[in-house]
C-alpha cells in the first residue's frame, strides 16, 4: 500500500468495558512512551464502515486510552480492529485481526456473567502458574461461547505487596510505581480474557493499601495509627485504579480521567458506585472504601462484645449519596432479579481473629461488612420493610468461594455469592473461618452456607483452591457454578425466582 502506515499490536489490550444494546467501551495502551496513536476501526455485520479513527490516549499516564463507541444496533455482532499507527492515514490493518464484539439485546434474554476477584501475582504456591484460572476460563469461554461479560469484583492488583504476598503493606506513592502492577498482571492471560467478553470492575483494598478507609488519609484517622497515611498513595492509588480499571465502567470518559491527574481524591469526592443492565437484569456496583470513614474511637479489637458505638465505622458508605443511590436501585427494581457488588462479603461475617474456641487465623472481620453493621442492619431492614425480593450480592476478598443467605424468621432476605481468588499462592478460608447464625449488629438476621459439594449434596461447600464462579439468569432460577483449578464444577446451586 503506497504511503501507508501499518497498524501493529498493543503493548496492553485491548480490554473491553461497558457495553449496552447500542454501544461499547473499548481500552488500551499503545506505548509507554513513544510517538504512537492508538487507532480503532468498527465494521457491521454488512462490511459497512461503522467508525475509524484514533482513540484518545494520555501521555502522563502511560498513554493509556479508551472510547465508547455508539449508534449501534442491539444484538449485534461488529468486527473490531485495534492497534497502534504512527499516523492516522492510509492505515493498513493486515498485521491486525478483528475482534468480533455482540451489542447487549435490549430485553427477554437470558444473562449469564463471571464473578471474579483476587488476583495476586505470586506463584511460589499456585503450581507454579499464576495464570492458570485466566487459561481455564478463556479455553472456557472459547469452547462455550455463551457468557456475556465478567465482573471483576476486587484485589485485581496486589499493589501493597512489591514482591510476594509476604512483602504486604508496601504500597508505592507514585502513579508509575503503581502503574508497574497493572501491566505485570495485564499480560497474555489477561488480555485473551478481557478482549473476548467486557469487564467491569470494583476496588477493595490492595488496589491501594491493605485495609484502607477514606479517613486513615485524614486528620479524623483511626486513633491507632500514629500519623495520618500518605495521601501520595491514595492519590496515586486511585489515579492508577480510573486508568486501568475504572476506565471500563460506565459513567466515566477520557476527559474525567484527564482531570483527575493532579487530584486530591481526599477532598474530590469522586463517585466510584454506579449501576448497568443486560438484558432484563439490573446491577448495582458499591464503593465500600473510598466513603468509608472508621471513626477515631473505634476498636476492632472488641472482638467479643455486642455491637455498639465503638466498634461500628462512622460510615462504610455516604449516608447521603451511596446509600440513597442504594435505596432507589432496590425500590425501583422491587420484584426484578438484582445483583449489588460489594467488594467484601456482605454476609457471613468471618470470626474474630486468633487461636482458640470461636476464632480464626487471617480473617479480619472489622475491616468487611462488620465494621459497617449499623448500614448493614439499615440495608437488610429496608430489604424486608419494603418486602423488596430477588436480592443477591456479589463479592470476593477472602480467598474462598460460596452461596450464602441471610433469612429473617425463616424467610429468604437476600444472598451472597461470594467468588475468590483468581490466583493466590496458598488456600483461602474454609467454612470454620465464618460466623453463622446470628448477625452480629442485627441478631433478628441469621445467615447460614447453602452452596453444596456437586456429588455430595448432602455437604456444604466453600471452595478454597483458586477458583472463579459463573452465574447464570435463565427459566426462573439463578444458577451458580463454581469452577476450580481442575478446570472443574466443584459446587453448583440453583436458587428459584420468587
């Protein structure tokens, strides 16, 4: 081709995000320096041109870039070119091959997602693969061809932890130093994934610091730290999170990115939370760290005690803004099928941790949903005074995958499907880790395991190996099966619509 300029491969991506009926985000990075553009090319189902151009890209960000493409038709399957030029003319995209993206349909479909969360980049304890649940899921996904998108529930990156998941608490305080762990972990595995199906994706902790709330950046810090954080980390932390993950979401363009470089997150207030549909099926995505406010006198060592003043967080999330965002989303959607993400477990707590009768190694109860019990019991009591059904919460952190559900006088409240790790180099918590029965905060709520071994129904089952889930909405039941490290279904639960 005379003066052409040859497209050629990314160094990161593509990563598809946010789709609907009539459009879909798309990411990538072209270069992390270098004179290079990011260039996209859109065809339809009848080989019409649909749109090609350049992706914008921001340089002080590692030239990472994103776009939604729109005007399109539900149900729809469009050939996808993308790559990097050095200019924008006569652009030949032979070294490229297109990538095939289907429109979300407008309503009456069945919907069928991936929850995933935790994905450590040690291997020192994953046999010797720390891409292994990546591979099994893409052969998966090639084989099957019937999964709408993956929900990337939290702990994408171990940024805290430099070198192994022993070197924890070492977060970087630049965007580079963070930046480092996203292209570490957004390798081959990663990209055949997140360019086959779209990706939507929460933080929990170690996207920026092991544990952390809003408030330990504050002057209102937790009376146990010494000093306030370094708000370096948060800044930066949450500046890395907007450019590789939170980019994919709905509600946030390129230009919102850009403005957030140089940002106080302290005292921008950002809005992380948001929702989005796929077919018939509504999903609320929580923020459960960035609004999160401990309280200078609260005490996560009263382990023992009844819940009170002193061991409930000021706020897990906005009173005024989250949780009245929260409220409509349930209301509106009364009798519809629901999915709220919450990074942690909403129910069951875990016990308290240490050795002996009634507690448990590594479990850190205070820092999930027991911290925030006083929102918790709020929540569950809107759930059942508005006679609110069909709720299910998906979350990850602890390393182990299950169902749960919380009843109130031996009627169904809501469940949480709890889907953990991807990848973490030793096996995550088991079923003696976790407090059921009475909720602690709320002890009218009872919450019990109901996820079973696939040939033993007989036994609970809480999958401790690395793992993920696939959850599917079809003929009036949720159906929840959990896929090992064998590549195989060690637990499938079928819950009934009401």
């Amino acid at each position: 081709m005379h003066n052409s300029h040859t497209v050629k491969k990314l160094i990161s991506g593509p990563n598809f995000g946010h789709k609907t009926a009539s459009s879909f985000k798309v990411w990538g990075c072209c270069s992390k320096k270098g004179n290079w553009l990011l260039v996209i090319k859109v065809i339809a189902p009848d080989d019409s041109l649909i749109y090609q151009g350049q992706i914008p890209t921001l340089h002080k960000l590692k030239n990472v870039g994103f776009v939604e493409i729109t005007g399109l038709e539900p149900s729809t399957s469009y050939s996808v070119f993308i790559g990097k030029a050095k200019a924008l003319t006569s652009l030949d995209w032979t070294n490229i091959s297109p990538l095939e993206v289907k429109t979300f349909p407008s309503s009456g479909s069945r919907t069928k997602f991936i929850l995933t969360s935790c994905r450590h980049s040690d291997q020192l304890a994953s046999f010797g693969n720390k891409n292994l649940m990546l591979n099994i899921m893409h052969k998966r996904l090639k084989q099957e061809r019937d999964v709408d998108f993956r929900i990337a529930c939290g702990d994408q990156v171990y940024a805290d932890h430099p070198i192994t998941y022993l070197s924890n608490n070492n977060p970087p305080k630049t965007f580079k130093g963070f930046a480092k762990h996203y292209f570490r972990n957004y390798n081959q595995a990663h990209n055949n994934v997140a360019s086959l199906i779209p990706t939507y994706c929460t933080f929990d902790d170690h996207e920026v610091t092991n544990d952390w709330a809003l408030s330990d950046f504050t002057d209102d810090h937790h009376k146990e730290l010494k000093t306030k954080k370094d708000s370096r980390i948060l800044n930066n932390g949450l500046l890395a999170y907007d450019a590789f993950q939170h980019a994919l979401n709905p509600e946030f363009s390129i230009q919102d990115l850009e403005s957030r470089i140089g940002a106080d997150y302290i005292s921008s207030k950002f809005k992380y939370w948001y929702t989005f549909q796929h077919s018939d099926i509504k999903f609320f995505a929580m923020d459960t760290r960035y609004q999160r406010i401990v309280g200078a006198n609260f005490n996560k060592r009263n382990n023992d005690l009844e819940a009170n003043d002193n061991n409930a967080f000021v706020q897990l999330i906005d009173p005024d803004t989250q949780m009245r965002s929260l409220k409509s989303f349930l209301l509106n959607n009364k009798d519809d099928v629901k999915f709220i993400i919450s990074s942690m477990p909403f129910i069951p707590d875990t016990k308290p941790s240490g050795i002996g009768q009634g507690k448990a190694i590594a479990t850190s109860p205070f820092d999930k949903w027991k911290g925030g019990h006083k929102q918790r019991k709020e929540i569950l009591d809107f759930i059942k005074s508005n006679q609110i059904v069909n709720v299910f919460f998906l979350s990850g952190d602890v390393h182990c995958s299950f169902v749960a559900q919380v009843t109130h006088e031996n009627k169904i409240v809501a469940y949480n499907i709890v889907s953990s790790a991807l990848n973490w180099p030793t096996f995550g918590l088991g079923k003696a880790s976790f407090q059921l029965g009475e909720l602690f905060g709320a002890i009218e709520y009872s919450t019990s395991i109901i996820s079973k071994k696939i040939y033993n129904e007989s036994k609970t089952h809480i999958e401790k190996r690395n793992n993920y889930t696939e959850i599917t909405v079809t003929n009036g039941n949720i159906e929840i099966d959990i896929i090992n490290n064998l590549n195989k279904v060690s637990s499938s639960t079928k819950i009934a619509i009401t």
